[in-house]
C-alpha cells in the first residue's frame, strides 16, 4: 500500500493558545530573518494594516480569516528549509514557568567560596 497517506497529528499538545503564541513566534522569526524577501514581509504587514483600518463589512469573522489567509500564505511563501529551521529552533526551546519565590515555600540558597583576586 505505497498510496497511503500518513496521516498528520493536528492536536497540539499545549491547545489552542500554544499553536497560536508558536505561529506568531514562527512569524516574527521569519520576519527578522535577512534571508526572506522583503516584498513576502508585506503580507503580515498588510494584514496587520487591515487589521487598524476601518472594514466595510463589520464583524470579526472577516478580520480573522484575513488574519489567517495571510499569515498562512506568508509562512507558505517563505523557502521551507528556512521555515523548518526556524520551526526547530522554537521546538528546542525550553518552556519556561513563572514561579515566584513568597508561592513555591523554598528559601535559595546559594553556598559558594570567596576568593581575593588582588
């Protein structure tokens, strides 16, 4: 059966809110990067512009599937070798957590020697 398709996993694992503060990582990192060219970086610009300006069709369904198409087709244009570096450097990051201090109940302690250089 060399026709079967592999089928993709499209859960993501830190829900909506991760796939989505990933996708705007992924586009910043896009954006910043000299190696894309600067006519593909006015599509995010141009759907952010259309984001400020004024609709003619009021209601944010419009605004969203703008939104999305260029987001989308500007992570499309992109060279995929590109992407993918990118899209593996955010995946070798480590999450980080907030914690504070007064809430985890742990004193730091940080032992260690001094020694006069002079």
């Amino acid at each position: 059966m060399a026709n079967e398709k592999k089928s993709r996993n499209l859960t993501n694992p830190g829900g909506i809110f991760s796939g989505i503060s990933n996708q705007l990582k992924l586009i910043v990192r896009l954006m910043a990067d000299r190696r894309i060219n600067p006519l593909i970086k006015l599509l995010p610009l141009g759907t952010l512009a259309y984001l400020i300006t004024p609709d003619l069709v009021p209601g944010p369904i419009d605004d969203a599937m703008i939104i999305w198409l260029g987001t989308a087709a500007f992570v499309e244009l992109c060279p995929p070798d590109i992407v993918k570096e990118h899209l593996d450097d955010l995946k070798n990051t480590l999450p980080g957590e907030w914690r504070d201090k007064k809430d985890s109940g742990e004193d730091v302690i940080i032992d260690t020697e001094y020694k006069d250089l002079d």
